[in-house]
C-alpha cells in the first residue's frame, strides 16, 4: 500500500491560494463600504447596500468556518460598516418627532409618464383621507383624467405643471394654496411647489420632488417648515439625499421604522421628507396599478398654531 501526502512546502501554497480566494470574496462588500462610508458616486448600484449588507456576512463566516483570522476581521469590517448604515432604517426611531400639533395626511406617487390608474389614485387618496398629494411624471392626459376620476372634486386646490413624458408633476390639496410654482431642476424635471394653509396649523411649504430643483433646506428656525416628497431617484445611501436629511429633515419611513420597504422594484426610490419640527405618525406603502413605482402615504403631526 502506497501512503500520498502533500509535500510540507505545498501546504504554505495552499493555504496562501485559499486566503487569496476568501479575499476575493471580501473584497466587493470592502470596495462598497468604503463607497458608502465616504460618500462616493455610487450610480443606481448603490441603491441595492442593503442587499449588499445582507451578503457582506457571508464572507464573515467563510473566514471564520476556514478559520484565516485576518480576512475574517476585514470581512467584519465592511459587514458592520453596511450594517450600521442600514439597520437603523427597519427600527422606529426613539421619536418621530413632535407627537401632538394638526394631523395632516400626505401622498406621494410617481404616475409612470401618466399611465397610473388614475381611479386607483383616487381611491387611495379617498380612502387614508389625504390631504396633500405629490405627484411626478404627469401628462396632460394623465391631469385630464385624474380630473374625471373626482380627484379635483377631493383635492380641489392645485398647482399643476403636466408635461408629455417623464418631466411634469404637480401637487394637489384640500386647503388653500398660495406661492405656487414650478421649477426646473438640473436633471430637466419641473417640480411643482406651494405653500399650503391647513386649518389650526400654521402654513407649511410642500415641494412635489423629482430630484431636485435646489438643495433645499429645512425652514428657518421660527420660519415655514417644509415637506418634500416625492420620487428623489436616490436611497439613504446615495451622498447627496444623505446631506438633504442632514439639513434639518427627517425621512418619515424611516422615522417609524419602514425605512427598507421597496418603492421601486426592490429599491427604495421615493421618499417623504419632512422638516424636524413636524412629527411622523405612520408610513403606509401601496402598490397603485400601471405605475412602476409604488406610492407613499404618511401621517405627519404639524406643529398647531
């Protein structure tokens, strides 16, 4: 019987080949930590880090099971780094900011160049009682026949910039409008604004966003505050939504904890901005037929007069 071993000096080979391979492994979810920690362009890919945070321990045990310590830590590294910055979003935040003040109910939904089920539209609003809607990509086709589904009937006070395409939008109330508008952003989309007066609160200023006509701010201290809502193209992963929040407002999903609910396909485009003096009571996501987007409903509490 003939015994075969591996010769002693290609066991170091080995080993060297094997941890060469776990770092290859290693290395995407690395490469992608370091994108988000500094906030570097990321393009469309960067909206899939919570997937990426998902796969980044599997290389962790990998390590681990083959037991090379240094690849192992380094995988941790990038695993918590994803983790830290996407967690936070599925847990409801210790406040949601003030929790008395005049309930208000907005909606916003991109149309899809204005094949959106307007009736659906309009139901929904109906139904979760909305008083302020956000709407992106609207056609004059689409404005027509939000119109004959009683939408105007519902909200009748607006202020609407349809355009053929993908580049119109408007915004639509129970309550008095005034400064009404719309603008172009760098990216060639109108933006409709306003400034809405509900009852027992003081005014507020709404912007349907499509990413994005300025940075905006949050309201001056002792100033309007502000809502933007809308489809801003970007996760809490992308840099420049980020340094938005960061001005002074909060992300109502993932203020109450539904942060990584999926509005677009599996990621989460479409966002409710509101500034850090109003209050988020619920998030709710819908689907809304013929629209390849998902709309978002979100109770706020705005501060009472």
């Amino acid at each position: 019987m003939t015994i075969t071993s591996t010769p002693p000096e290609v066991r170091p080979a080995h080993r060297v080949l094997r941890a060469g391979l776990l770092f290859l492994l290693v290395l995407p979810g690395l490469l992608w930590a370091g994108v988000r920690l500094f906030g570097l362009p990321g393009g469309y890919l960067l909206a899939f880090t919570p997937y990426a945070a998902a796969w980044a321990w599997i290389p962790v045990l990998a390590a681990l099971a083959a037991r090379k310590w240094l690849v192992a830590a380094v995988a941790v590294m990038a695993a918590a780094v994803l983790s830290v910055g996407v967690l936070p979003r599925a847990l409801p935040d210790a406040a949601h900011g003030p929790a008395g003040g005049t309930p208000l109910t907005v909606m916003t939904i991109n149309l899809f160049r204005g094949a959106a089920d307007p009736a659906a539209v309009t139901r929904l609003v109906r139904e979760h009682d909305v008083a302020v809607l956000a709407v992106q990509e609207l056609t004059p086709a689409a404005r027509d026949a939000l119109a004959a589904a009683g939408l105007d009937t519902l909200l009748p006070h607006r202020t609407l910039a349809a355009e053929p395409g993908a580049t119109g939008s408007g915004l639509y109330s129970r309550f008095p409008v005034t400064a009404t508008g719309a603008e172009r952003g760098p990216g060639g989309n109108l933006e409709a604004y306003a400034t809405v007066q509900p009852p027992g609160a003081g005014p507020v200023g709404v912007e349907s966003a499509h990413w994005g006509r300025r940075a905006d701010p949050a309201g001056e201290p002792g100033g309007v505050p502000r809502i933007l809502l809308g489809d801003f193209n970007a996760t809490l992963d992308h840099a420049p939504l980020r340094d938005l929040v960061a001005g002074g407002y909060r992300d109502a999903a993932d203020a109450v904890g539904d942060g990584l609910e999926p509005t677009l396909g599996p990621v989460t485009l479409d966002h409710v901005l509101v500034d850090r003096r109003i209050g988020v009571t619920d998030v709710d996501v819908r689907p809304v037929p013929r629209s390849d987007h998902r709309s978002i409903i979100a109770v706020l509490a705005l501060p009472a007069t």
